[in-house]
C-alpha cells in the first residue's frame, strides 16, 4: 500500500479556529520527515501565537490525521524558532481568509523555502492601511486589538461601516 505525502496530509489539516484554512495556508507546518520503510514521520509545527491555545488541538489533529493516511508512527514537535509570521500565509490562505471576510495582513506572501526573518506583533496603535475584505476600502479603524482568536483584532471599515476581524500586522 502507497502511503499519502506526509506534507500533504499534515498541509491539508484544517486550522480549529479558523476552519476555512489549512495547516498549510497559514503556513505553519515546518519540516516534514519520513522513514516509509518505518512508516514513521516526524512533522515541525510552529504556530501563530505563542501562546495560542489551538496548539494540543492542532497536533492532535496532525497527529490523526497522519494515522488516518496510513502512517503508523508520528512525532510532533513545537518550533518556536524562527517565530511565525503573518508573512508566512499563503495567496490561496490570503484569499480564503479575505473570502470569509477575515483581513489578511499587507506585505508579501509565503513561499516555501524561505523564512521570513523574525518580527513582532504590536498590541499598540495599528497599522494605518488595513483593507475591508467586504469593500475593499483602505480607511479602517482600530475596534479592539483582541478579536476572536490570539492573533486577531477588531476594525471597523470607514467606507461601509463594517466591523471585520483582521490578523494582526507584524512591525518592523
């Protein structure tokens, strides 16, 4: 029996808090090794928050996931190192998120092979430029610097007066 990519089933993992994008889109799945012969893997995770507490759900949900495809051993570890960024979200996961009405962050987009060098999130005064997923206007203000999830906050479009979560912007 062939066994499924270990990448492509741990990239395929839906995110527990926001299901509408993977593993993959968010760009935290790191380093995925295998031993076929073992049917073994061993898959880097680094989440989006520190301190997100979807964390033991996501690698339960790796975990299962990997089981389910045929794997018969799985190690998960926790990277911290290089941190996650907003950069690391994929044009599909910036697209499904825009799509659920979820403001991606500006800036460039992930791509494999590259890490993004470290930054932090500010839980200060917001970016300027954050873009309505509904209207697409530029002008937003600041609600609330926590929204649904750890990485989120609250604005409000000027435009169509529209409150909308966005990620929170990483600062230079």
């Amino acid at each position: 029996q062939r066994l499924l990519s270990a990448n492509d089933v741990v990239s395929a993992v839906p995110d527990p808090e926001m299901p509408y994008v993977t593993l993959g889109d968010l760009g935290v799945v790191g380093a995925v090794r295998v031993d076929e012969d073992a049917r073994s893997v061993r898959v880097e995770l680094t989440p989006t928050y520190l301190g997100c507490p979807a964390t033991e759900v996501i690698q339960q949900d790796v975990k299962t996931a990997l089981l389910d495809a045929g794997w018969q051993s799985v190690a998960i570890e926790l990277r911290f190192d290089p941190p996650w960024t907003p950069e690391r979200i994929t044009r599909q996961g910036r697209a499904k998120l825009a799509a659920e009405g979820i403001a991606p962050p500006a800036g460039r987009t992930g791509s494999k092979g590259t890490d993004p060098a470290p930054v932090f999130v500010t839980l200060g005064r917001a970016p300027a430029e954050v873009r309505c997923p509904r209207c697409g206007a530029a002008q937003t203000d600041l609600i609330s610097a926590f929204g649904p999830a750890p990485c989120q906050e609250l604005r409000r479009c000027a435009t169509c007066r529209e409150p909308f979560p966005a990620i929170k912007r990483a600062s230079r």
